[in-house]
DNA sequence: AATTGTGTCAACCGCTAGACG
DNA sequence: TCGTCTAGCGGTTGACACAAT
C-alpha cells in the first residue's frame, strides 16, 4: 500500500497566507527548489509538498510575468494549442513567465470563448457549425488577437454553413480558412505540417520535435512563428 | 439594497512517467 | 524485472469579485 504523499491531518489546505509565502520564499532562496517532499517540514511549513511546490511554481517564482496576456501571447497559445492539444506545460513552456496554470486558466477563461465566438471549435480549430459564427469570413480571418480583440462579430448563423465544416479532407484548409494568419506551415519551421485532425499520437510526434528543435526560451517563439 | 448569475483564478485531486533500489 | 517513490501534468473544484436583475 502506497503512502500519501503527506498526512493529511497535520496540513493546511486552501489559500496561502502571507507568512506562509514567505517562508518558502526564504526557504527556496537558502536551499533552492527540490525535494518537495521534505521541503514542508524542514520550512516549517503546514503543508503537503505537492501543494508547496504548486505555491512555487504558479505564484512565488521570481520571474512570473503576472498580469494580462499580450496579443502575441495569445496568438501564441491559440497556434501552439492547435499544434499540441491541451498540453499545457509545453505551451507555457513556450511563454516566458507564464504557467501551465496560468495558460490554462486564460484559454478556459478567454480564448476558448472568444473562438466559440468566432464559429470555431476550441477542440480542434475548426470551422464548426455547432458553435456560433460570424457573417463574413474576413472578420473570422482576424480569430488571432489581433483582430480579436473585443470585437468578434456578434454571433451569426448564415445560410451553407455547414457547407463550410468538411470531415473529409483537409481540415487544414478549413483551418486556412478560420485562421488565415495562423501560420501553420513548416516551411518557417521545420516542424510537420500540422492537421486539425491531428491524432495524439501526431500530437506526440509533432511535440518531441518542439522539444528537440526548439529548447524552450523567448527566441523559440520567435524561431516559431517568425 | 438584496439576490442571483457569471467569470476568473488559485488550489486541489488523481493519475502517470521516470528514477531508483 | 519489479515495486516504490517522487515530480510533474491536466482536469476539476471552490472561493471570490463583479455584473445584472
């Protein structure tokens, strides 16, 4: 039988005080991070290592970029969400000072709703007539920030539009389609020609190549998408 | 002013991969 | 090779703030 990874009784659960900030603060400068599992106690700490390496990482950090994503974050997570999935540490890999906590709260909270308001699945960066969708396609040309800003076209359901969403062939081109300035294409980097019907194991595939062309860091986003 | 609904985000939970003995 | 342990990941929850009624 597997051991918790803390005694539940003995520890504090829910928001960190002031004085519990501090302590891991101080604790990680003197001993640097690790050992998640000892670290509570030899801090003094009231918690479970789980929870005070999550503290750490989403919130105390030093080099956390708080505050709003910029528009060229948003581009970013919108195109690597596309490539990746919900992978979120490889996505906030990408963006430097931002968590996998804090990338996925903001596509719950904010891209996710602003492609469903464009007509695009979130799921898969489709067209989708299941999804609300603006009139004329230019404005859905503008589905990255740049042109999401605050101004996607009131939900629209036109004639054809299933006509738009095919299953069959490439949904790359719907893609095009929903995102022209996506760019998605591998002459820029190197990296496989994504689909929207990308399989995880495409996912998989297209991620170690991420990882091996691409060390994480400001200019990879740069390397990216140019 | 009170109540209800909705959005946001920090934190927790359960699972898994990888390291190690 | 197997079992155990730990770090890390993604999904989910709950508290809080704010807006709408």
């Amino acid at each position: 039988m597997r051991k918790p990874c803390c005694d539940k009784q003995d520890t504090n659960k829910g928001a960190w005080s002031k004085q519990e900030d501090q302590k891991l603060i101080d604790y990680i400068r003197k001993h640097g991070e690790g050992c998640w599992r000892t670290l509570p106690q030899a801090a003094g700490l009231l918690r479970c290592g789980k929870s005070c390496r999550l503290r750490w990482i989403n919130y105390l950090r030093p080099d956390l970029k708080r505050g709003n994503f910029a528009e060229d974050e948003e581009d970013l997570i919108i195109k690597l969400h596309a490539l990746l999935g919900n992978r979120w540490s490889l996505i906030a890999g990408r963006l430097p000072g931002r968590t996998d906590n804090e990338v996925k709260n903001y596509w719950n909270s904010h891209l996710r709703r602003k492609l469903i308001n464009m007509g695009i699945d979130p799921n898969n960066h489709r067209l989708s007539h299941n999804f609300p969708r603006p009139r004329d396609p230019c404005t859905v040309a503008t589905a990255t920030s740049s042109g999401l800003n605050n101004h996607a076209s009131p939900p629209v359901k036109s004639v054809g539009d299933n006509d738009q969403t095919s299953d069959a062939g490439s949904c790359l081109d719907d893609n095009r389609r929903a995102l022209p300035d996506l760019n998605l294409d591998v002459a820029i980097t190197n990296i496989p020609q994504p689909s929207l019907d990308t399989t995880e194991e495409e996912k998989k595939h297209n991620e170690s190549k991420l990882s091996r062309e691409f060390e994480p860091g400001p200019s990879s986003t740069l390397l990216l998408f140019g």
